[in-house]
C-alpha cells in the first residue's frame, strides 16, 4: 500500500494573565499548595464566575496576528465530565462558536526553504484544571492551576509530516512571545500539543479513520509520537485490519502510544451553553485598539532581515523564532556591516553554547560587542577560523574580548609572508614524492601542505596565504 499521512494538531496555551479565567485569584500554579484557590475555582455552590478581561484581549491578540475572523458575539459553553481536579464538574470552553475563527500561520516545509500555510479552524477561549499526583495507593489534588485561562487553536488537517509539525509550534511559541500573552514553554506545561493522525492512500481525497496523541510536552515527543503512530497505522491496515478511533498517550520510556480510550461514537459531553456567563460581545473600537498595539511580528521581522542584511531566509527564519535573539543579532548589526557572517556565528557556535547550558540569550556574557570583535578578527585575517572557533567558548564563559585573549595568548594567524616562504621551501625540499603529485595534478596533495604548515605553525597560519606560496614555489597556476 502507498500510503500518506494526514495530521491536524490542538493546541492548549496557558495565558500569562495576573489572575485567573474567573476569579481573581492570583495565577501562582507553582505556588504553595492549594494557596491559590478560592470559593469560585473550588467550585463552592452559589459561586459565579466573572469573565478576566485581560484573557479575552489576549485571545484577539493572538487572533488578529494569525489572520482569523474575529465573532463579534461568541459563547461560553459547558463541556461535562467528571474528573477529581475538576470540581465544577464541568470545563467552560467555546464550543459552537469561539472567540476566532478561520485563521492561518505560514510555516517552514520540511526542505527549510520553501513555506506554506496551515489553515486554523478556531481558537477558543477556556479554563485548565487542576492537577492531580499520584502516589503509589493515593492521589492528590492542587487547584492552584484550576481556572487558569487557556487558549485552545485548533489546525486544519494540513500537515504531512512531523517537521512542519514541529517548525509550526516553534512559530505559535514566537508569535505568542512576540504577542507577550503566554511564555508558551512545552516543557513547562504552558503549551502543550495533540495530534491528530490518519493514513490515506497517496493521492487520494478520502481521509482514513484518526488517532488522538494527547499532551504531549517536548518537540521531540511529537516526533517520536507522530513516527511510531505512522508505523502503527500501516502495520494494522497492511494486516488487513482497521484503525481504531482512539485517544491515546505518549510513553516516553518505551516510545509507545499507549491507548488512554476507545472513542465508541464521538465523547459525549453534554455540551450547553453557559448559563453563568453572558455572550461575549467585541466591540468594533476594542479591535482597533489592539490592532495599533500590535508589535512587530516574527515572519515581518523575518521578511525584513532577508531584505535589510541579505540573509537567507532559513537563517532569518531561526533568528526570529526567538525574540531575544533577534535582537542581539540586530545589535551586532548595529556595529558590523558584516551580516551575514554574523548570522553564521550565531547559527553555528553561538547558538550551540546557549542551548548547551540552556541559558537565556539576554543573560549571557557574549555580548553584541564580543561576537563582532570576532567576526572582525577572523575577517581582517588577525586570526584564523579554527583559533576563532576555539576561543569563542573561551570568551563565551569568561566575558573576556577575544581580541584580547588573541593579544595575551598569542594567537595572531601568521600572516609573515618571510617566515611563512621558509617553511613551505623547507616542506618542498623534504617531500619531493608529494611535490610530484602535486605537480602532476593531484589537487589534494595540497591540503597536505596546507596541514603540514598548520601543524607547524600551531594552527595560525594564513591558509590562504600559504597555499598561494605553494603555488608561487612550484610555479604552478
Ligand atoms: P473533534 O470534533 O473530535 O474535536 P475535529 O474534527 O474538530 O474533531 O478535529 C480535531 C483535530 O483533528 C483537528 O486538528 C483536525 O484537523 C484533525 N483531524 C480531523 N480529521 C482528521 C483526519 N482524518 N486525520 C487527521 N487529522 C484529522
Ligand atoms: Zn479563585
Ligand atoms: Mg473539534
């Protein structure tokens, strides 16, 4: 069988409010222990909730950045289930219709050049639960986190592999950083994912029967959850048998999507609308009160960067998917005109320390100023790029300049052309077997040269200039 996957994902984003969805209890999940509760999120009979502002204004924020339709008049919803960390017994959500609708976010394809669009079918407004733990013959409950404002969007079965997957929730993390509505964190729970995933045959518009992963925390759960549920799939459908709607869960240790339930029909739960809650009713004037406060966004920021520094579109694209990043490589372009060797600097060695020691670009002791200087160094030719990649984590650590680690420790590339001719003449009387070659052709020999003067010279010669030396020694062109 030739077969193609089909996955659509759901989103559920904590909002970075000062106070809960209802209530105002402060919003402190990590705090002391059912500290942060009160009768309204304890669900005490006779308590109403009162709608959090601050939540409905962060959900058109992230509405109008990702081009829905905004309803004028939307509705609360009571979505019923029963479940110890929620004590109301029932969620408040956004059933018929959500705040926004039909939007759409443009993503990286998984060749990292080429980009597409991934439609939103909604995004709605909610509430978290609490959280239960469980030990051993007991569990226990924390409300803390209990009507804690959330965001659902929903995709549109648009994806067709785990990197579009992946390259889609780094861009919902930087438009709601960017947006300043959520620390939109996987790995702390402030984000968590969903993927819906089927089987077609290739080329064929009916879609097969879809699975549900639930809640997964890392981008490396979503790959690993989308490849072992594609094999799955086809293994059950190549058997001959059908894939079962089901909803399931990631297991980390084992790798395995493990079957939470069986969907016997669609869940029931009872949804009716909220009968504590008036509709939610947006005003005109509110709309264009945000639309002014927008800030400037990752794929503009991104489309800029390609056109005012001429970088790549994948560099600009990994630039901007992290605020802060992007403005430390705007401050470097600030003091160097070099932009593109910047960039390199930044993708390549800058970026691989930072996500070594998981430290927040903002806090880090290379600054702006020092990565320059070494771009500098390296392009004036004062030291070579192997030095240069082996004093940036020097610098990185200590907050030294490496223009002066280079002063102290003498690490100039030896650009002498005098010396640099005595040792090349010496290379060439010593190895005349090489020199044959060499003249005969063989291009390669080259980099024989080119090492052993290297060696010779602890790494800090001049590698142009040693080959050009070569060549002038043996006439060669
Ligand atoms: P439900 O009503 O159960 O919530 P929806 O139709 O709203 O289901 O879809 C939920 C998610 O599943 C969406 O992200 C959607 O894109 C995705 N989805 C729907 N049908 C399929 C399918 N056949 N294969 C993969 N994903 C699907
Ligand atoms: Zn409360
Ligand atoms: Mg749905």
């Amino acid at each position: 069988m030739n077969l193609e996957p089909v996955i659509g994902i759901e989103i559920h984003v904590q909002l970075d409010t000062k106070t809960k969805a209802w209530c105002d209890c402060e919003l402190k999940v990590n705090g002391f222990e059912n500290n942060y509760v009160c009768e309204v999120c304890s669900a005490q009979p006779g308590t109403l909730p009162v709608v959090n502002k601050k939540a409905v204004e962060y959900a058109l924020r992230l509405g109008l950045a990702t081009n829905c339709s905004i309803n004028e008049v939307s509705f609360y919803d009571r979505k019923n289930y029963f479940y110890p960390d929620l004590p109301k017994g029932y969620q408040i959500t956004q059933y018929k219709t959500p705040i926004c609708e039909n939007g759409e976010i443009e993503i990286l394809k998984e060749d990292g050049e080429s980009t597409k669009k991934i439609r939103l079918e909604r995004i709605q407004l909610e509430e978290d639960t609490g959280k239960s733990t469980h030990y051993g013959d007991y569990s226990l409950i924390n409300l803390n986190r209990a009507g804690t404002p959330l965001v659902e969007i929903v995709t549109r079965p648009d994806f067709v592999n785990a990197k579009e997957v992946t390259n889609f929730l780094k861009k919902v993390q930087a438009i709601l950083v960017y947006l300043g509505v959520s620390k939109a964190n996987l790995q702390d729970g402030n984000m968590r994912c969903d993927v819906n995933l089927s089987l077609k045959e290739v080329g064929s518009e009916v879609f097969g029967t879809r699975t549900e992963v639930k809640n997964l925390n890392s981008y490396r759960s979503v790959e690993r959850a989308i490849a072992y549920e594609m094999i799955r799939q086809k293994e059950t459908l190549e058997k001959g048998e059908k894939v079962l709607q089901q909803t399931l869960l990631f297991d980390v240790e084992s790798g395995k999507n493990k079957v939470l339930r069986t969907k016997s029909d669609a869940d029931d739960y009872r949804y009716f609308p909220e009968p504590d809650l008036l509709p939610l009713i947006v005003e005109e004037n509110q709309i264009e009160t945000i639309k002014k406060s927008m800030p400037e966004l990752p794929d503009a920021k991104k489309n800029r960067f390609v056109s005012e520094y001429s970088i790549p579109m994948y560099d600009a694209e990994v630039l901007c998917s992290d605020k802060e990043l992007a403005n430390y490589f705007e401050q470097c372009c600030k003091l160097d005109k070099n932009y593109k060797k910047i960039s390199n600097w930044i993708l390549s060695e800058l970026l691989k320390y930072v996500n070594e020691s998981k430290t927040e670009i903002s806090k880090i002791k290379l600054s702006p100023k020092h990565l320059v200087d070494i771009v500098n160094l390296v392009d004036s030719g004062k030291i070579s790029g192997k030095i240069a990649k082996e004093i940036f984590v020097e610098v990185y650590d200590s907050g030294k300049l490496a223009s002066e680690i280079v002063k102290e420790k003498g690490l100039e590339q030896n650009s002498n052309s005098d010396e640099l001719e005595t040792l090349v003449q010496e290379l060439i009387n010593s190895n005349p077997k090489e020199v044959e070659e060499l003249k005969n052709g063989r291009d390669r020999m080259m980099g024989f040269f080119v090492g052993q003067v290297m060696k010779k010279t602890g790494g800090k010669a001049n590698p142009k200039m040693t080959t050009d030396l070569v060549k002038k020694l043996l006439g060669l062109k």
